[in-house]
C-alpha cells in the first residue's frame, strides 16, 4: 500500500479533542503517527496516510480545523554529490545510504522531508536540497 507523509498541526483549541481517532473511524483509514510534538499550547505530527483516501482524509482534517501540509522530499544533484557520507550519518530515518560502490543511495520513502532537512545542512558541497 503506497502512503504519503502528511504534517498536521494542531492549534491550542483542539490539542484536547480526538480528531485524529475520529478520523480514522470515520473513513476507516489507517494513519501511521511517524513523529509527533503537542503539548497543551498546541503542536505537529507526522503520518503517513494511504494514497487512495489521502485527498479524503486531508479535506477532513482541514474541515476539524488542523493545518496540512505536504512535506517536500530532498533532491540529490548527482554532479555536485562527491559522497562524502556527512548527510548518511546525520539522517534520522536511513533515507541516505552507500551502495556496494560507496555512492549515495536515496530511499525517498523513507524520508522525511521538508519537515526534517537535517541533510541539507549537512551536505558540504550543497549538493541537497528542498523540491518544489
């Protein structure tokens, strides 16, 4: 089943309420929580929600008040990347890799995207960046 990372951010007024399992009962939709930040004064988190009712459950979310956004993945520009591997040892997720020839390997699935960035930062020759 091909998912797609969703961010949801919470206002103050709603950390309280179930919206999320009332969504997930609604449309009987799986959502995966990748990672979350909510206290009291608000917060975010990150799921992955399945591409066939992806359009459906962001319209839901947006109608209980939650701002949605799709993070942007990373772009590799393969002429500049030298892999050097600074951006493998700071990726929380193993979306950066060597292949057996030591070059860098990018699994997008498992990235985290613009909600992370961590790479980009890292990469000493610039060689990373946000799509779109």
């Amino acid at each position: 089943m091909a998912m797609a990372k969703v961010l949801l951010r919470f206002p103050e007024n709603l950390v309280g309420k179930p919206i999320t399992a009332q969504i997930i009962l609604e449309h009987k939709v799986p959502i995966n929580i990748i990672t979350a930040n909510i206290t009291s004064k608000g917060g975010e988190f990150l799921a992955e929600i399945p591409d066939a009712a992806l359009e459906t459950v962001i319209k839901a979310f947006r109608k209980k008040g939650l701002i949605v956004t799709l993070p942007k993945l990373i772009e590799i520009d393969k002429e500049e990347c030298f892999s050097c591997g600074a951006c493998i040892t700071i990726c929380p997720v193993e979306a950066l890799t060597f292949d057996n020839d030591f070059s860098l390997v990018f699994t997008k699935e498992k990235c985290l995207g613009s909600t992370c960035s961590a790479c980009i930062d890292a990469c000493p020759a610039k060689a990373i960046n946000s799509n779109g």
